[in-house]
C-alpha cells in the first residue's frame, strides 16, 4: 500500500521549508494527545531515517533533506552532519508561519502579556489572534498544491501553544472557551496585545425603604445632564437613585470604566420596594478587581443612602441572567398594599367591600396604556390576571388593599379606573371615585404565576 503520509510531505517538504509546528497542523486532526509540533517531529524523523536508508544505498546528495535541517529539529541536523560534517542548520524562517510558532517567540509573547496583565484580578483567560492575510493566504495555497486534507487553522494553533505558555507564567488561571474573565488578543499584524477584561455581573435584590427615590439615574429633561436652571447644575431631575446608591461602590471596588444597573422592572417613584427586594445585576465594564468583599460594600450602600436602600448580594452571575430579568420581570406575579383614598365616606355595611374583593380574585384586568405613560409606551391593551384581592383596615375615606397580580398590571390604574381606560376597575365596582395614596411592592416573586 501507498504510504499517503510519504507521497504527500515529501514533495511538500522538498519545495517548502517549514517549522515543525507548521508541518504537523496539516495533519492536525489525526491522532489526539500530540501537539503539532510533536506530529511535525515525528513526519521529520521518519523522513530523516528514510533519506539516511536512501543515502546509504545511492548516496544521495544532502539538498534532498535540507528541509529537515530547520531549527527546531536538532535530529535531522545531526543525522545529515554524520554525513556532511560541513552542513549548518537552515536559519530561514518558517516559509508558512514566518516563525510566529516558534517557542522563543511564543514565550517572548507570553511574557509581554504578563506585565500587561499584571494588574488585573482573573481566574481565567482565552487567547485569541489576528494573522496577517498573507500567512493565512499563503497556508491555504499550499494545503490545495498538495492535497493536504486534515490540518487545522494556524489560528488555533498559534491560541493553543500560547495559551499553553500562559497557563504556566499564571498557574492560577485556566483556559475557559465559554466565558473567560480576560481575552488576550494578540494582533501580529501591527506587533500589538490587546487585553480585554470581560464583564462583571453582580446579582442581587435591593429594598427601596423611602418614596421619592427613582430605581435609575433620571437626567434633566431639558439639559439632558449638562446642567441648567432647571436642575440647578446637578444634570438630574433627581439627585438620588436606586441605581447610584447600589452600582457606585461596586464601581469603584471593581476598578471599571463603566458601569450598568439592570432591574427586574421597577416600581414608581413615590412607590417603595419591601420584602425580599427586587431582582438587579449590576454590570461592571472592564473591571480590574473581579474578587468583591460583598458584605464590605453592602454596609456601604445602607450608609452612603441613610437606610433608604438596602442590598442583598446573592452572587457572581452571566450575561444571561441579565436577559432573564430584563424579559421575565414583565410577567412576574407581584405583591402590592396599596393605601387608597375614597372621594366619600363608605356605608357602614361591608358586603359591598366583600363582593368586590371576591369579584377581583381570580380575575382578569384589560388595561389600555394608561394617560400618565401614554407619552413613551406604546398605546395598547394589555390583559393581567389579578389572583387575590383583599380589603383590609376600612376608614371613612380611607382603606388598604392587599393584591397579588401577574406582572405589568398597572396597580394605581386598577384603582383609579384611569378615565374607564382599566376593566374592571376598583372605583367602577366600588361606585366611588378612588385613588391610591401610598403603594408599595411588598414581593417580586420569581414564578411568573401569581401565588
């Protein structure tokens, strides 16, 4: 039988000087547990043994083997000086790497990206390059002149040995393909390294405990946070936030250039948020810190806001979860109490309040778009489930509800009626205008179905 390696590397070798990484990547994909380098090793020795079989029998001349003699194959340049004692190892570079995979290289690579890094916190990294297209071009040619049929990218090559490299200059962190906390990319196209600290996600839960506090940083209206008379120069129409309070201590432990606040909806303004909080991931760009004392910084929060925001750190989390909350939290069941305020006084009997608390339970809401949001959400009518409805602490003029709803009904519209935009509504069914004077969110449930 035909030895396909034979007939194949010889006239590849013959016309090409190449490394031996560059020589084992076009047979990358047989065999498992060898580097590339080792593959090109052994092509090498076994050609090497076959020239000395040939050279002994015909004396053949040596140019037939110059291209084992290259730098990083000491055996070849040994076995050709028992014959050719005059003979010197071939100095020219890797016709198709140009000697990017040379180890001395690699390491010198390595240990540039080292002091880059120096003062980033990670627990693992990724590799990554960007070849000049010439040498990509160039390996592509040859593998079509000579039927090379199982090699692998010299880009994953050249990520994997370096990665290798790194691996033993940082002990401590390993290669992750998934989500690695840096990115090394290194452009040999303009001789550059490039470090990329990928993204710090912090999930949470935060209590709003006063009313007043908007969840994000609300810029002025008409400054658009440059600053104005109408801000007085603060670029806010208010100078506190759930967002500042939670997301700057993470900030500036972190060591980031940038920061994100991503809550599970939010509650109105005059609204507070109680129980177990809300859901939140704060994201953190390019940190340089990744490992947070969360006890330090959650202390911090409760005293930089005066106990009007506490925070419940529950972990490190991923990309993903951001897009979970950010797409459940409209369908998440909510507790609310709502204080609501009666235009006149209720008779005495309280069957009427029964009835209509009976009415709401298990009951499903059509709500049009109410007026005081009309200007920046979409006019429709959305259909929410309300799944308990208590009456509770009846004054005159005055008494609280308690409700348990799916999530995006709009509480103070269900009260109010929202000029019959809300059907049902707690006015309609009461048969007395009313209006809600304090709400607060007393649960976010994780279920989507109301409890």
């Amino acid at each position: 039988m035909e030895s396909y390696l034979f007939t194949t590397v010889l006239p590849f070798i013959e016309k090409h000087h190449v490394c031996n990484s560059c020589l084992g990547r076009q047979f990358g994909n047989l065999l498992t547990g060898l580097s590339n380098a080792e593959r090109g090793s052994a092509l090498k020795i076994f050609l090497a043994m076959e020239w000395e079989i040939s050279h002994r029998q015909a004396k053949t001349d040596r140019e037939t083997i110059s291209s084992l003699m290259s730098k990083d194959f000491l055996v070849g340049e040994q076995s050709v000086r028992r014959y050719f004692p005059e003979a010197e190892a071939n100095s020219l570079p890797c016709t198709i790497c140009q000697d990017f995979l040379s180890i001395p290289f690699l390491e010198i690579l390595a240990r540039e990206a080292c002091d880059l890094v120096s003062e980033y916190e990670f627990s693992t990294f990724l590799v990554g390059s960007q070849f000049p297209p010439n040498v990509i071009d160039s390996e592509d040619i040859i593998r079509s002149t000579f039927n090379l049929e199982y090699g692998e990218s010299i880009k994953s090559d050249f990520n994997r040995e370096l990665g290798k490299i790194l691996s033993i200059l940082i002990p401590e962190a390993t290669v992750d393909f998934k989500a690695p906390d840096i990115v090394f990319t290194f452009d040999l196209i303009h001789n550059e390294i490039d470090i990329k600290s990928n993204p710090l996600f912090i999930l949470g839960r935060y209590k709003k405990l006063e009313r007043g506090i908007p969840q994000s940083k609300w810029f002025c209206r008409k400054c658009r946070g440059v600053g104005c008379n109408h801000c007085n120069f603060t670029g806010k129409m208010y100078q506190e936030s759930v967002e500042e309070y939670t997301t700057t201590p993470f900030f500036e432990a972190a060591k980031g250039i940038s920061s994100k606040f991503h809550g599970s909806g939010r509650e109105d303004i005059d609204a507070r948020m109680l129980g177990t909080g809300r859901p939140f991931v704060i994201e953190i760009s390019e940190p340089k810190i990744r490992n947070l004392d969360f006890s330090t910084i959650t202390k911090q929060i409760a005293e930089n806001s005066k106990g009007k925001v506490e925070v419940t750190i529950e972990g490190l989390t991923t990309r993903t979860k951001v897009r979970e909350i950010k797409t459940r939290s409209s369908r998440n069941a909510k507790a609310y109490r709502a204080v609501v305020s009666l235009e006149k006084s209720l008779p005495d009997d309280h069957s009427l309040l029964e009835r209509v608390s009976e009415e709401f339970t298990n009951s499903l809401i059509q709500q049009r778009t109410p007026i005081r949001v009309a200007h920046r959400r979409a006019d429709k009518i959305r259909t929410r489930k309300v799944s308990s409805f208590t009456i509770e602490n009846v004054a005159k003029d005055e008494l609280t509800v308690y409700l348990v709803c799916e999530g995006g009904l709009y509480v103070k519209e269900l009260i109010s009626g929202d000029q019959g935009r809300t059907q049902p509504n707690f006015s309609e069914k009461l048969g007395v205008p009313a209006v809600v004077k304090e709400l607060d969110v007393i649960e976010v449930f994780k279920s989507t179905d109301p409890i």
